[in-house]
C-alpha cells in the first residue's frame, strides 16, 4: 500500500540528521549529493522526490532551490565545518545547511 504525503513526510522526518561535512564528502565524490536551498523545507522537497512529483521537483531545479552540490559549497562547507542536515532518498543524499534563528 502506497504512503500517503503525510505518512511519507513523518517517515522522512524520523530518517533526517544532523551530520557533518567530513561524513558527506564521499557522497559529493560520487556525485550523489543534492542541496537544498535554505529558505525551503527539507523534508517536504525529500518527499516530493520520494512521491516522484516531477513538476515540483523540476519547478526546485529551475529556480535552484535544489542543485547538485556545487564545488563552491563543497570548498566552503569544508573550510567553515557549518550546521548540516540530510536525508536520504536514494539514489541521492539532499543536504541543507541549517541557518542560525
């Protein structure tokens, strides 16, 4: 039986951690590794891409709110060592760098 958003939402949630740059660098090296963009929820973009909800995902993409990590913030999260936070909706790992409130 499929999930619903809400199921799926509380699933993602419990599976979503705190996690250092030291311990994401391999993914960035395969190529896997997704950036949320801060002003957007990370659960909710990791469910749309579990739900496979191809219009919002690429409405993320068109306006980078989700991109392949980019070398620039693989070089500045290495360097700074910042608040991360990531789920994993294989094949890829969505990263978010938490702002301070």
């Amino acid at each position: 039986m499929k999930e619903n958003l809400e199921e799926t939402i509380a699933r993602l949630n419990g599976e979503t951690a705190r996690i250092s740059w030291q311990e994401l660098e391999r993914h960035y090296a395969r190529g896997v590794l997704m950036t949320v963009a801060t002003n957007m929820d990370l659960v909710m973009t990791a469910a749309h891409m579990v739900r496979d909800d191809k219009t919002v995902i690429e409405s993320y993409l068109e306006a980078a709110q989700l991109h392949p990590t980019s070398e620039d913030d693989a070089r500045d999260w290495h360097k700074r060592d910042p608040d991360l936070w990531a789920v994993v909706v294989a094949p890829w790992v969505l990263v978010q760098e938490r702002k301070a409130e």
